[in-house]
C-alpha cells in the first residue's frame, strides 16, 4: 500500500506541552469547586477515559441528501482509507477505538486484509450494519417494495442471506453484534397491511436470530419515517422492544436519537427500555425536525446530558446485563468529516461525565419530597458545570490531544489526503 500520511504522536506531545500549564490551572480551579461537592476530580478523569464511542465508516466520507452531496477533498474511497481516518480522530481523542462497518459499503476483497489494517490501526470492529435499503448492481430482486417484510418470500429469502453474510463477515474481523434496521414501510394508506407486515418480520429476524453467536448481539433500530413516508414496519421502541422480546435474550433495542418525532422524550424511552432490560445501544447525532443526522451535541445538548444521566443512574443502581453499546451515526454535510466526528466524540463524553457529576442522594432526596425546583437545579448544577478540563486531561493522560482540532488542522492530514486521494467522484446525491 502506497505511504500515506498519518499524523505522529510527536507532533500531538509537542502541541500538548505547549497547552499544559493553562490546563493545569484550569483542573486547578475545577478540582477546587467539585471538591466542594465532595468529588475527587482524578477520580472522574479516570472514568472519563473509559467511555468509548464507535466510530460510523460511513461517517468518514461527506454524506449529502437527496438534493445533493458536495463532495470534500481527500475523501476515503475504500475502507482502508476510512480506517486512516477513523484511526486518526482516534489517536487524536483516544475514546474511539472501535469502527462500525456497513456492508456492502465496506465489503472488503479480502477479510483478512481488513483485520490485519485494523491491527495495524489499534482499531477494532463495533456492531456490523447489513444494508437491505438500497438495490447492488446485479442483485436478483429489488427491495423497492421492502426487503425482510417483502410480500414475496424469494425477496425475504434474499435479504436473509445477506444479513446472515453480515454475520460471517462480522465473526471473520472480530465484531460481536449486527445492526438491522429496515426502510421496510409504505407510502399510502392500503399499500400494506400492517400486522402481516410485522409477522413477515419477525419471520425473517428469527432466522437471522438463529444464525447470531451466542456471545453476539442482536440490535433492532426503529425509525418513525424515511424512507418510508407512509408507515414504517418498525417505526418505534414499543414495536422495536416486542420484537425484541419475542426474539430472544440475545436480540436488544438500538436507539438513533434521530429516529423519532420532535419533542418525543427520548431519555424515559431509554428508562424504559434500561427497565426492561432490552437496551441493545445507540447510534448518537442530533436533530431539530427529521432524521438529520445532525453532530452529537449539537442542537439539543441537555437531552443527550439527560440521557446520560439515566444511563449512569443505571450503572450506579447496578441494573443487571447493562452494557450498552455506543455509536456515533452522523451525515456530514458541510464540515470536515473527521473534525465533525471528534468534536462529537468529545460531546459524547462531555454528556456522560455531567452525568457522572449529578448529587444522586441530593436528586432521589427532591424526588422522595416532591420538591421539583431541587430536582431540575440537582441536574443544572452538573449539566453547566464546564468540564472540559477534565476531557482534555483525559485525552491527554492516555495519549491524545489536548486540542484535537487544533492539531488536526496544524498536521495538514486532509490536505495530505486530497494529494493522495485525487477525487474520482463527479456530481452526485444520496447520504453517502
Ligand atoms: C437509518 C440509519 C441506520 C443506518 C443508516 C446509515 O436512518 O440510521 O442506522 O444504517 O442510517
Ligand atoms: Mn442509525
């Protein structure tokens, strides 16, 4: 493979030494105000290393609409060159080591190939996402009309086969979970019937169910509309966690914070899903109307606090089997992919340590006494504590950047990149 820039962990200590001190002095005067509460804050920079968020290989190239995709400069035009990239937020911010692989976007000539260029990475593979909502040249029968929910069983049959394909790749490269979510709907009213649709269904899911390793995990995502603008077989968490439930104790719920209808209240979906144990993970963006596939953080930040917030409360409460998993699952339109995916990374692990600063006995002390002023201002009082200071130093302390973007920027990775990788492409459309 031709000599590819990557940025080097020299320049990353250098740009730190010079950030060090105001750090330091930073972490000072936070270290003071939470000690006040009665927090050790070496204690919260360990934990803040921990949490890890998989990085979407569809992420790493300029997403678009259905109006239009601008293509960026130097972008990945195989999975090797997505894993550069998805190694290089990762040395760049240190909680991203996993990557999560959509096939056939990313289906390699040859498996081993990809697992040796992850090892090559430090990289390993998150869930695996099987793709039945798009047609492959040659592909014998079409899914315009669906695909684990098609009328005809030769098109179900099809789209079996190919999420069992999902699996065999996923168990060669190390994966331990496959990903299905299905555009399956309909446009009118009539097009479909609904409860036949759900039985076709879970038909199809409990063959792929039976092919799943025993120490894989299923995830079902549900998605309210879109592609389908009509009905959508699995269009919420109710449907999502009866399917769930009737598949078995391997087959979990997947929440994509940009799957359900504005103003839905996303964290007591997660509550319940915690409670039930059936929450498999989350595909992690934002949103302000549709599916937009928005940055983590970047319209509502107080919501994904508030779903933090219930998920430590349930690792705090040692909720039985509860390990989700986390994943970023982003279209970016008009920034620089890769800066786009370490700032959300960042977000996700700012949300998470607020959470980590919530006065648990302080907020179960309002709750028990009815007093909501106390409560809201427990949260406040984590949610607008600023602590970046604490990430930095996370990121710092195991290897990364102080200031990701800064040394990003300063390496001239996607200029390097646009030499490397002249643009094939011409004018195109579509999320990838
Ligand atoms: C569907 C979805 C799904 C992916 C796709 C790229 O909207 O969230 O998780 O397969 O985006
Ligand atoms: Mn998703």
């Amino acid at each position: 493979m031709a000599a590819r820039f990557l940025i080097e962990q020299s320049v990353i200590d250098e740009d730190n030494k010079a950030r060090k001190a105001l750090l330091e002095e930073d972490l000072d005067y936070l270290s003071r105000k939470l000690q006040r509460r009665g927090i050790d804050i070496e204690e919260v920079i360990g934990q803040a290393s921990r949490l890890k968020v998989a990085v979407p290989s569809w992420g790493v190239g300029t997403g678009g609409t259905r109006f239009a995709r601008f293509a960026g400069k130097g972008e990945p035009r195989n999975v090797f060159e997505k894993l550069d990239d998805c190694s290089t937020i990762n040395k760049l911010v240190r909680t991203t080591p996993a990557v999560s692989l959509h096939i056939p976007w990313d289906k390699p000539e040859e498996i081993s190939s990809l697992r040796d260029a992850a090892t090559e990475h430090g990289l390993e593979f998150d869930a695996m996402n099987s793709n039945t909502f798009q047609d492959q040249v040659g592909q014998p029968f079409s899914y315009k009309y669906g695909s684990l929910t098609h009328p005809d069983k030769a098109v179900r049959q099809q789209a079996i086969e190919h999420n069992l394909e999902c699996i065999e790749i996923g168990k060669a490269i190390g994966s331990k979970a496959l990903t299905v979510w299905v555009g399956d709907g309909s446009n009118f009213a009539g097009q479909t019937n609904f409860r036949h649709a759900l039985e076709l269904y879970l038909g199809s899911l409990k063959e792929i169910y039976a092919a799943v390793p025993d120490d894989w995990k299923l995830f079902l995502e549900h998605k309210m509309y879109e592609p389908a603008f009509y009905s959508t077989v699995i269009n919420d968490w109710g449907t999502s966690y009866h399917c769930a439930r009737e598949l078995g104790e391997r087959a979990k719920c997947l929440v994509d914070l940009g799957h359900h209808a504005p103003n839905v209240n996303i964290e007591q979906i997660v509550s319940r899903l915690i409670q039930f144990g059936k929450l498999g993970g989350f595909h992690f963006n934002d949103s302000k109307y549709g599916d937009d596939d928005l940055d983590a953080g970047s319209v509502k930040p107080f919501q994904l606090f508030l779903i933090f917030n219930e998920l430590v409360d349930a690792e705090l409460s040692g909720v039985p089997g509860f390990s989700p998993a986390y994943m970023l699952d982003q279209s970016h339109n008009v920034t620089d992919p890769i800066e786009s995916l370490i700032v959300s990374s960042i977000e996700i692990s700012r949300a998470f340590v607020q959470a980590l600063l919530v006065d648990r006995e302080k907020l179960a002390e309002a709750q028990r006494t009815t007093d909501p002023v106390v409560a809201l201002g427990t949260l406040k009082e984590a949610f607008v504590t600023d602590v970046s200071s604490i990430l930095a130093a996370a990121r710092e302390r195991t290897g990364g950047a102080i200031d990701p973007i800064a040394v990003y920027r300063a390496s001239g990775y996607r200029d390097h990149k646009a030499d490397e990788r002249p643009s094939t492409l011409g004018l195109s459309a579509g999320i990838v």
